[in-house]
C-alpha cells in the first residue's frame, strides 16, 4: 500500500498546472480502484465526499461511484489522496503566484532601464545643442 501511495504521490506532485494536478489524480483513483466514476470538486462549498485538505483547511472534495464499497484500506488511500492533491495545488498556486510576481519584477526592471536610457539620451542632446 505504501508502494502504491507513494507512486501516485510521485505522479501528483510532477504535475505542475492545477488542471493536470486534478486529472492525474482522478485518474490514478479510476484506475487503482477500478471507479465507476470520480469526481473532483474544488472550491470550499464542494459537496460532501472525501475531503480535499491543505492544512486543516477543506479546499475541495474527491467523490467517488463503484458498486462494491470502499474497504479500510482503500478509504485510506483516498484520503491520503486527498491530502497530497491539497499540497500539489497548494505547490501550483504558490508557483504561479511567483511566477507571475517574477513577470511583473521583470517589466518594472525593464521600464527602469528604458527610463535610464531615456535620460541618458537626453542629457547627450542637452549637451549637443
């Protein structure tokens, strides 16, 4: 079981988009324990189901359909399941996040260098007249 969880860990946490993160997940669970259908909810008013957890915070919920029931074991794997999908998005937020603030730093770096160079020009045509 250890084995297993740690091979869908892997797969989750090499997804680096919120989408993908989702679709791995889902799919992993579809597969492993053969799932009619699985459903992933995001957002803090999901419907019941197993939660999708960052912390202690709920951000989202996994639903699962098969005709036979969950046994203890395979419930476990959901819920583990859920905590590292809450980390994965957690991790593709807080990347994006930086990402975008890297942009931004970037074009205030390159507006400053082009202002500089602006003033440069302009004390050389100062100097010229």
């Amino acid at each position: 079981r250890e084995r297993l969880m740690a091979e869908i860990s892997r797969k989750i946490r090499s997804e680096r988009g919120p989408d993908d993160v989702v679709e791995v997940a889902a799919r992993e669970l579809k597969q492993i324990l053969e799932l009619e259908r699985v459903a992933i909810e995001l957002g803090p008013e999901a419907s019941a189901g197993f939660p999708i957890l960052v912390g202690a915070e709920r951000i989202g919920t996994i639903d699962l359909a098969r005709e036979a029931p969950l046994a203890d074991g395979e419930r476990f794997l959901v819920e583990t399941v859920g905590r590292e999908l809450g980390l994965a998005l957690e991790t593709a937020r807080l990347l994006g996040e930086n990402q975008r603030r890297l942009e931004r730093q970037c074009i205030r770096a390159e507006a400053r260098w082009i202002d500089a160079q602006h003033g440069e020009f302009r004390q050389w045509s100062y100097r010229r007249v």
